[in-house]
C-alpha cells in the first residue's frame, strides 16, 4: 500500500484547511505534509491514520492499493 497524497491535499483542501492548520493537527512539520501530498515522500501508517480522523474520511480514502 502507498498513500496517496493528492487525495491528502483534495481532502484537506475541500475542508478549507491549510496546509500549515492539517500539519499541526496531525502533528507532523508542514514541510513533511507538503512532501507526501506531492508524493516525494511516503508517509507512515500513524501520519494516514491521524490525516484521515482529522479529514473525517475512511482511511482507504487516502490509502490505496498497488500491486508491483
């Protein structure tokens, strides 16, 4: 499983949240959010979880399957 950051930032976005507000309520440094929502970063199964009680969305939402 890779998370997918574009739905990170559609989720976020659509809640009006800013970048910066989704970090600190996740508990993670905005630069981090910023790199797993562009994908240049993977982000941990914590990091998903907390990201989608605080989007209030499933978190197979955020999550998806890849087969290599």
């Amino acid at each position: 499983m890779i998370p997918n950051g574009a739905a990170i930032r559609s989720f976020r976005e659509a809640r009006g949240l800013s970048l910066r507000r989704l970090a600190h309520l996740i508990g993670i440094h905005p630069s981090c959010l910023s790199r797993i929502e562009t994908g240049q970063r993977g982000a941990t199964d914590r990091t998903l979880r907390t990201a989608a009680e605080v989007l209030q969305v499933p978190l197979n939402a955020i999550h998806k399957e890849t087969t290599p």
